[in-house]
C-alpha cells in the first residue's frame, strides 16, 4: 500500500465521487438530449457530436485514474464499499438539479446505504 496522507487519500475520494456523480447527470443530460433521435447511425453520429457525451467519456476515464489511485492506496474491501456513496449523491443530484421525484422510499434507501458504508467504515472500512 502506498503512503499518501490522508488528507490527499480524502480528496482523491472527493474528487473520484464528484466526478462520478457529475457524470452520471451529464449522461442523464446527453440521454434526453438524444432521446428524440431512433437508435441507429443518426443516433451514434449525435452522440459523437454532444459535448455531454464527450464530457461524460473524460470522466469515466478520470474516475478509473482516480479510482486506480485510491486502490493503490487502500485495500480493495476497505475501498469498494465507500463508492455506494454514488447511490446516495446521483439520486440527490436528480432531485436538486434536474428537478427529478425524490419519495420516502428512496429516501429510506439512501439512509440504509449510508448506514451500511458507515458500519463497514467502523469495521475497518475505507478512506
């Protein structure tokens, strides 16, 4: 395992989390931006041609850098059960941003992954 600081081990979780989920809503953006168009070379041409796309293809990439980064820095079932917290943002974002329903039972949801990462944290978890 490498020695970073925890500090850095800290914002590379950040920054791997808020990429993610800022790629998760562009996609979401770049999937109704292409909705209208039937799957096909019309389809694949628009979406080669939306900057969503493009900008949702770099964070996949920034997000395995990152996410290689954090591995090499912790271990593996310290690490993986931390990133449910993109279960948690990505609905929170629909809601705040796109203006998409958030129930009680999503709600619920939400509050469970967070207890289930919490109790894994406690147990010798991530970050």
């Amino acid at each position: 395992m490498s020695a970073l600081r925890p500090t850095r081990l800290h914002g590379l979780w950040v920054l791997l989390l808020g990429i993610d989920v800022a790629l998760q809503v562009a996609m979401k953006l770049a999937g109704d931006q292409l909705h209208p168009i039937p799957f096909g070379p019309d389809w694949v041409a628009a979406a080669l041609s939306s900057w969503l796309v493009w900008i949702s293809l770099a964070g996949y990439f920034a997000t395995f850098v990152l996410w290689l980064a954090i591995l090499h820095a912790s271990p593996l079932s310290a690490a993986f059960p931390a990133t449910a917290l993109v279960y948690v943002l990505v609905p929170l974002c629909g809601w705040v941003l796109l203006g998409e329903a958030f129930s009680a039972r999503q709600a619920s949801g939400v509050a469970l992954i967070l207890a289930g990462v919490l109790l894994q944290r406690n147990a010798g978890g991530a970050g």
